[in-house]
C-alpha cells in the first residue's frame, strides 16, 4: 500500500512583498499566521511529505503568482512544492516549474477553459497538474427530482457540491464530482480538493464529499478543510479514503506538529513516511 501524504498548506497573498501566511474561516475572517518561506523550511524540517503554496488572491485580483517566494523558498526547501493561485496559463505552468515548484494548481482558469487542463497535461505531464476543487454542499429535498448533479445521502440530507472559483468568491453552479470525472480525463493527475464548509472551522474533513471524490477517479485525491486534530486526518484516510491530507491551522499555530501527528498514524497502522 503506498504511504499516505502529510501535507502542509500556506495560503498566501501579497500585502507585503515577500507575502505572508495568513489563515480563515470558511474563506473569511483572515488572520496573520507567519513568513512563507520560514514556515515552509520548518514544516520541511520536521517531515512534511509535500508543501502547498496557494496564492489565495491572485486569481481575484488577476495578477500573477509569487515566483518570488517560490524561488526564495526551494533553496531550503527539498520536498516536492505546489503551487496555486493565478495559474491561467500553459506558460504559467512552465514559469512555476523554472522557480523550483515540482506541481501547480488551477481551479478558476481551467473551469472557465477545460481545455487547459488538456494542455497542460501535455506540456509538463499529469504529474505536475492539479485541479483544485473547492466545494460547498447544495442540499436538496427530492433528490429524484434532479438530474444535473451527482446526489449523496449524508447523515444532514441529501446534498450535491457546488464548484466555486477566486477563492470562493463565486459559484459556479458546477457538481464537483462531475467535474472531477471530467478533470481526470483531460489529464490531471491530482485533486486537491477542500470543503468550503468545513474550511478553518476545525471540526473535521467532510468525509462524504471526500469518500464520493475518491471513489469516482483513479487519480490521487488531498483532502483539505476542516482538520482539527490527528484524528480528523486518521478519519481522511480510513473513511474519506484520500491518499493525503492537507492541513494548514494545526501546524501554523503549533497546535500538532507534523511528528506527532505521523506517529499518530503510524500507530494506528495507517502506512505513512516517518
């Protein structure tokens, strides 16, 4: 069984020139959580399997990404990295990878052209393309009444996840899991995909949006938004069956240190890389 991935994330904007780290709730309430490239060489440190780096604003504000802070950070930084945020293009891609990042992340640019996902793939491989997915639960009272999405049963109703795109800004209409489908065959080669509802809230993954992602691709899937302890992270892998988790508060602000939550794991027989 290949090892399950521990995966900081370091959500970013540019308010100042070598960016900062900064932390919310279900996409708002923003706090200041620290200097990227510092944190990103800690979380190297103490073992992070991969690193995110997501550029929260760039697509919103129409800018490029931090090459910058990508730059700076791979000289410490010997774990894989990937980058998201103000990724529209195939040469955006390529410009990322010559900074030093080993994957990039496009949610907003490839749903308002698919094709780039097609593209991409080609250029760099599927490997080096993420499709990020956030998400928010649409519940519905006659789920035999809709044909456009994809239904789950959850314990709160029946529910159906809508896309959203810069940075949760807007909704797209568009079912995740169709859209996941539809990612892996174009040529992604991964998903990170975050709850919109769960996100900073600390309550634990939505393991039904998780499970119902993983079991209709093939391609490896993150999970993000919502962890709260080591156990939410356990719960990922064991009933969301996600090949990593992402978390971000729990080791911005020390409250779980990436050691203790792999020795956590490991005890509970969850294949992870010590």
């Amino acid at each position: 069984m290949l090892s399950k991935r521990i995966i900081p994330c370091l959500d970013c904007d540019l308010q100042v020139p070598e960016g900062r780290v900064v932390k919310g709730v279900e996409f708002k309430q923003i706090r200041y959580a620290g200097n990227p490239v510092e944190l990103a060489t800690k979380y190297y440190e103490q073992g992070a399997d991969e690193i995110v780096f997501l550029d929260i604003t760039a697509s919103h504000e129409r800018r490029q990404t931090m090459a910058n802070v990508i730059k700076e950070a791979v000289e410490n930084v010997f774990a894989p990295i990937c980058v998201g945020g103000g990724i529209r293009e195939v040469e955006d891609y390529v410009n990322m990878l010559k900074a030093g990042a080993d994957k990039c992340s496009t949610n907003t640019a490839a749903i308002k052209d698919p094709s780039l996902i097609n593209r991409a793939s080609e250029l760099v491989g599927s490997q080096a393309c993420v499709i990020g997915i956030d998400a928010k639960r649409r519940y519905v009272d006659n789920p035999s009444e809709d044909d456009e999405h994809i239904i789950i049963e959850t314990d709160d109703g029946y529910c159906w996840f809508d896309c959203s795109i810069y940075g949760g800004r807007e909704f797209t209409g568009i079912d995740a899991i169709k859209w996941a489908i539809e990612c892996e065959e174009r040529g992604a080669g991964e998903i990170l995909l975050t709850s919109m509802d769960r996100d900073g809230t600390k309550i634990g993954y939505d393991l039904d949006l998780t499970k119902a992602i993983s079991n209709n691709v093939s391609i490896p899937v993150i999970a993000s938004g919502g962890v709260g302890n080591p156990e939410h992270i356990a719960e990922a892998f064991t009933k969301g069956e996600a090949d990593a988790a992402l978390a971000a508060s729990i080791f911005h602000f020390d409250e779980y240190p990436i050691p203790e939550v792999k020795n956590y794991l490991k005890e509970r027989n969850i294949p992870i890389r010590l």
